[in-house]
C-alpha cells in the first residue's frame, strides 16, 4: 500500500490522521520541509484543501492528502466557517478564537464541525467531507482537545465538550474521523481497486 503525504507540517494533526488510517492499512508522513504551501484562501473548505493538496503533488509528483475544517455556529448564520483559525484575526491564536466565539454565540446554540479532505496525484482529484454536529458550551471545559473542542458539546456526548472525550470516543464522532473513513473507504475500494 502506497504511502501518503499530509499536506501539513503540524505534527499533532500528521499523529490524528496516522491514527485514523491506520486501521485500514494506510500510512502517512508529514510534507517535506521544502515544499512551499500556498495561502489558503479559497472560498469553501474543499478549495483550500485542494489548494493545498495540489501544491504538494505538484512538487512531490505522488499522492498527497489534505483538508481543511472549521466551525459553523447557526446563531452566527454559518460563521466562522473557513475563516475559524482567523476568527479573532489574522495571527490569532486558539485562544483568543474561542474567547470571541463564547462572547458571539449563546450557550445551547446549534454548532457544526465541518472537514474537508483532498487527495490529489498526477490523474485523479477527489474531495470527501465530515461533520460533526453539537451545541455551545456555557463555557470552556476538558483539557483533551484544541481549538474551539473545549465548547463544542457533540449529539453523542451531550453533557461532554470534545475536549472532555477520550482519543477513541472524539476519532469515533469527529469530522476529520469521518472524513478520513469516508476517504479510506474510496481510496481502498474505488482508486486501489482493479481499474480504479
């Protein structure tokens, strides 16, 4: 089985994504220090990960993986969406993006997780997406997630932030878990299949 590249350099995120294709067989590495990756500015979660996914390719001429996520607030009409590691500004940081998410969004409020994963080689582009679907904390809780995890309280464990579940219990219900499954489940039996 091929190896993969994550379009990434951030170690926390290339040890998630091992995790979750492990089961299938697949592997994955972090891109090459060398390769430059473009701004992600694209308009839905799929262009910048494709924007992404494309540069490394481009420069590796093999497969390479990449997504992008945010999260959706209803009572913000979708927002922050892909602009949630900006949230609070250009270099901004988790923080400071949860701070003016608490102070925007009542607490009960419909929120979404949504994920974007592009795989993209010499001849084939797929985009698969994930969600993950809760409601606003009243406040910050757990210490086992990153970003907006610790208000993000999923359908699943409605009395729990995703900062408060285990690594099983979050790779089971999140929207990078699902979008790997649903990637893995293409990848090994579409592109890797006979003709694929």
């Amino acid at each position: 089985m091929p190896e993969l590249v994550l379009a990434t350099r951030n170690d926390h995120k290339v040890a998630e994504v091992a995790r979750l294709l492990a089961p299938f067989g697949l592997t994955v590495i972090a891109l090459p220090q060398d390769v430059a990756l473009p701004p992600e500015d694209g308009d839905t979660y799929a262009d910048n990960a494709l924007i992404k996914a494309r540069a490394g390719a481009l420069a590796l001429g093999r497969g390479v993986i990449a997504d992008d996520s945010g999260i959706e607030a209803q009572a913000l009409g979708g927002r922050p969406g892909v602009r949630s590691a900006r949230y609070a500004g250009e270099a901004s940081s988790d923080a400071r993006n949860l701070a003016k998410l608490l102070a925007e969004v009542p607490a009960g409020s419909p929120l979404r997780y949504v994920c974007a994963l592009a795989f993209v080689d010499r001849s084939t582009e797929h985009v698969v997406l994930g969600e993950c679907r809760g409601r606003m904390a009243a406040a910050p809780r757990g210490s086992n997630g990153f970003g907006y995890d610790p208000i993000f309280q999923p359908v699943e464990h409605p009395d729990r932030t995703v900062a408060e579940l285990t690594e099983p219990q979050k790779d089971a219900i999140s929207h990078r878990g699902n979008a790997l499954r649903a990637f893995a489940h293409w990848y090994l039996h579409e592109r890797m299949a006979p003709g694929g």
